[in-house]
C-alpha cells in the first residue's frame, strides 16, 4: 500500500458537512485512483505553511509516512495574510522543511502551486491574485530538484475557458433558498464545490501523469 499525504489548506481540505457541497480537492482525490493507493488528507482551512508546521500537521505526517509514500504540498492562499509568510524567503524555508522531512524518510515531495481565485476583470479575463507565491515555488522546486504540477497554470486555463459565468459552477455559489446549508445565499470564488473539487483533481491527476510518478498506474482509467 502507497500512502498520499496532502498538506494544504482549504482549497486542498475536508470541508464538514454543514458547508457542503464546499469541497477541496483533497476530499475527492481517493476516488481516482485503486486500492492501493490510500489518500490522507491532513490540509487544513486557514493554513499557510507555517502555521500548518506551528500547529503540529507536519509533525504528525512525518511520524507516520513511509519510504516511496508521497506528500503533496500546496499552500499559498493564506500565506499572503498577515500571519503568513514572504514568497522569496520565509515561504521557501518553510516548504524546505516539508521537502527535508519527507526526503529523510524516503518519501517522495511534490510541490503544487496554489489554485487560482476566480477573479476576472472587465474583459472577462482571469487576473492572477496570488502575488510572487507560485513563482517562488517554481523556483525551489528547480532549486531543490523536487517534482512539481503546476495548478495556478492549469486552474486559469479551466477558469478561462468556462469564462466568468460557466466558471460559478466550480464553485459555492447559490442563491438565497437555493441551498439548504446557505439559506442566505453564498458567493465564493475561493472554495469549490465538489464538481468543482473534481474537475481541479482531475488536474492534479493529469499533473501526475506528465511527471510520470509511479503511482500512475494505480490511477482508474
């Protein structure tokens, strides 16, 4: 059995019950593959990467991962607040240690960058509003030599070609009365729904196999 830890934050994490259909990619990412692949979600609402290392999530995954299991790691959201972290510097020393960690115990890293927001301008153009964050982990990963998918990359592409109207139905959006766990109403262009958890985990899956990581064939066809 290979083990997939996710280490992330809402748009990777479990949402409860009380916010569904709210849905991170993590959530669905069992569902493609076989198994013999066990997902374990650790992503955490609100984390950026030093706080998800402060509160113990990276300890409690790297007492339990194996050699030739993987971690997934895709923060950014929530580094760019207050008490999150500097791209070029405090973001890539802290994502060193997820990338160490794992490597010490015969893990394989991957880095994701963030997912987009769904944030179009007044020519229906996505705008990027994730600042040097994606950057800055594209150029550990070369640094470091670590695998990486980019997702911002592929997310703006989905987003684009559903377009500022078809791109709603990735995400939490409804209106008053529409859903029951959002009586008022609800417009989020952060968290997806879970179709839209699904199409961005097909992504990460597609991400997989131009890697050629291993795992690809415990992928379902």
């Amino acid at each position: 059995m290979t083990y997939i830890f996710l280490a992330g934050d809402s748009t990777v994490a479990n949402c409860p019950r009380s916010e569904a259909p709210m849905a991170g990619w993590g959530q669905v990412f069992q569902s493609f593959f076989t198994n013999d692949i066990k997902v374990l979600n650790f992503a955490k609402g609100g984390a950026s990467t030093n706080t998800f290392i402060e509160q113990g999530y990276l300890d409690i995954i790297l007492e339990f991962i194996q050699p030739n299991d993987y971690l997934f790691i895709q923060f950014g959201h929530n580094d760019q607040k207050s008490f999150g972290t500097q791209p070029f510097t405090t973001y890539q020393s802290y994502l060193t240690e997820y990338i160490n960690g794992a490597r010490e115990r015969g893990a394989i890293p991957v880095l994701i960058t963030s997912v987009n927001r769904r944030n179009f301008d007044e020519n229906n153009i996505l705008v990027h509003t994730l600042g040097d964050y994606p950057k800055a982990m594209l150029q550990l990963a070369e640094k470091l030599d670590v695998q990486v998918i980019n997702l911002l990359e592929k997310t703006e592409k989905l987003y684009q070609s559903l377009g500022p109207e078809g791109s709603k139905q990735l995400f939490t959006w409804f209106d008053a009365n529409e859903h029951p766990n959002y009586p008022e109403g609800i417009q989020d262009n952060t968290h997806f729904c879970e179709h839209g958890a699904r199409e961005v985990g097909k992504l990460v899956i597609e991400g997989i196999k131009e890697l050629q990581l291993p795992i690809v064939s415990f992928i379902k066809e």
